[in-house]
C-alpha cells in the first residue's frame, strides 16, 4: 500500500489529530464532571487538577493543529482549480462536487460548516483551557463555573465532530488524493 503525501497529511488532520482531540475530549469531560468536592481528598484535588489541566490543553492544542492542518495544508488542495478545458474533474474535489448536482452540497453547505463553524472548536476549547489553567483546584468547589466549562467543552467537541463527520464525508464523495 502506497499513499501519496496529500493523503498523508488527510490522514494526519483526520485520523492522528482528530483522535488526539477526541481522547483529550473524553478525559476531559470526565475529569470536569468528576472534579467534585465530595469525590476527592485534599491531595486528590491537587492531583486532579494538574491531570485535568494538562487534558485541556492538550484538547485545545489538537483543535488548533487539526484545524491549522485542514486550512493550510489539505484545504488548498481540495480547492485546487482544475486547467482550462478539463473534463475529469475526479483530481478536482471542489469541481468534481460542485459540478455534480447530487452532491454539490457537499461542498455548499459540508464544507462552508468546515471552512468557518469548526473554527469554533479551538477558540472554545482554549478559553476552557484557560479557565481550568487560571482556576485550578476552585473548580472542585465552584459547581456553576464547573458546569458552564462542561457546556462550552461539549460545544467546542460538537463544532469539531460535525466538521470531523462532514470532512470525512467529503472524502467519501470527493477524496483529496
């Protein structure tokens, strides 16, 4: 199996930071739901707050790099202009989808989702970062901070696992190869 670097680096912005976001997503949410002042000991606070610190950031540094890598690397690819006068347009995802009534929303409605909601998910997960980062161990205390971080962890990991889900789809229809 060969693959070329234009599928490489799909695979590295899908599947390796995708991944990363949605494991750091996971032990997040549960770290904030269990970071709890009946649920921990003094020095479990201390502990978890530093775990919980570090799956935060690491969520929000992979929802930055998942989406630095979409943008400048795989995206221009997907919206490379095919040469005058082509008529296979298979080497042209965004041509190929547009040129095609059945799936031209794929790129109309898929893809503008991709180009600008998904950016959500960094900004937001980075100002959870920041808030668990300057908080610390008062969050086991401070339910409604808690539960508002949870709320915006959730909106940040939706933003990202509809453009994960839409990319992936895209592909499917249209792969960059």
């Amino acid at each position: 199996m060969s693959m070329t670097s234009q599928e490489w680096w799909a695979l590295i912005h899908g599947m390796g930071l995708g991944a990363v976001y949605l494991l750091a997503f996971a032990g997040g949410l549960a770290g904030l739901y269990s970071f709890r002042p009946e649920w921990l000991t003094e020095s479990g606070v201390a502990e978890r707050a530093r775990r919980l610190d570090w799956g935060v950031w690491v969520m929000a540094i992979a929802a930055w790099l998942t989406c630095i890598t979409g943008t400048w690397i795989v995206y221009p690819w997907y919206r490379a202009k095919p040469p005058e006068g082509t008529t296979d347009l298979a080497d042209f995802p965004r041509y190929f989808l547009l040129d095609n009534p059945n799936l031209a929303a794929w790129h109309t409605f898929a893809m503008e989702w991709k180009e600008h909601v998904a950016w959500f998910a960094p900004l937001i997960a980075t100002a959870v970062a920041y808030v668990v980062w300057r908080y610390r161990g008062e969050l086991a205390v401070r339910k409604q901070m808690r539960d508002a971080l949870i709320v915006m962890f959730v909106l940040a990991f939706a933003a990202a696992a509809v453009a994960g889900l839409f990319g992936a789809l895209i592909t499917k229809a249209a792969p960059v190869a």
